[in-house]
C-alpha cells in the first residue's frame, strides 16, 4: 500500500520540479532582457520624421534636448520605417565628433560624451531634424 502510493507522488514531484525550475528560469531571463532594452535608450526617432513637420513640435528626435553628465552614455533608437542618422553638428557644417551613418528601422546608436557643452545634432537624410545633448 505504501509502496503504491509513493510510486505515484515521486513521478508528480518529478514533474512539478521540472515546471517550476523551467518558470522561474523563463521569468529571469525574461526580466533581464526587458530591463535591458528600457534602460538603454535615451533618445527615440519616432514614426513620420522623414517628412518635414517634426520640428514645429519638437518631435523629431525625442526628446530634442537631452542633459546628461559628463562620461555618460547617450543612445539613440530609430523607431521609424525609414533610415535616419544621428550625426553632430549642423547639416550646413557637420562636427565629425559622432556620426551613426544610416540607422536602419528599430537599430540604435551609442555615442558617449565625455567632454562637457553642447552638441547639436541632425540627420544626414532629413535635414529638418535637429537636435541637442547638453552635457553637464
Ligand atoms: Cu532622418
């Protein structure tokens, strides 16, 4: 009789172990990545920015002004259909401090400042779009 019974608890025991390290496994690696994607990103190429009219509302990259400190890590994410790039300067006369070259849709660029001022940006396809990281 107890032999019955503990050939039919071991197997559900097995079974259990087996969901609930596989859940918590899941759930972790999970956790990571989301944590990952939403800390990175500081400025976002919205949808529609390839046509002029973003900048009359301050939405060609956003935000179009951004404060960070001195060392720190700006990253930029093109979530538009179509190409963009993140290049310093002005369209008239670009700076060569940084230059994404073309952000393929939902691709992003990194740069990290680590000289204080003010660094204005723009893309090299859409020369409306400008925008500015101050650094502290
Ligand atoms: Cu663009």
């Amino acid at each position: 009789m107890l032999k019955e019974k503990l050939l039919l608890i071991i197997p559900i025991v097995v079974v259990l172990a087996y969901v609930f390290a596989f859940v918590s496994f899941d759930q972790s690696s999970n956790d990571e990545t989301e944590t990952k994607i939403i800390e990175h990103i500081d400025v976002v190429m919205p949808t529609k920015v390839s046509r002029p009219g973003c900048e009359n509302e301050d939405r060609c990259y956003i935000p179009t002004k951004i404060t960070v400190e001195k060392g720190q890590q700006v990253t930029w994410m093109n979530e538009d259909s179509a190409f963009h790039s993140v290049t310093s300067g002005f369209y008239d006369s670009p700076t060569n401090l940084f230059d994404s070259g073309y952000l393929d849709p939902y691709e992003s660029f990194s740069f990290t400042f680590n000289e204080s001022g003010t660094f204005d940006y723009f893309c090299t396809l859409h020369p409306w779009m400008e925008g500015q990281v101050i650094v502290e």
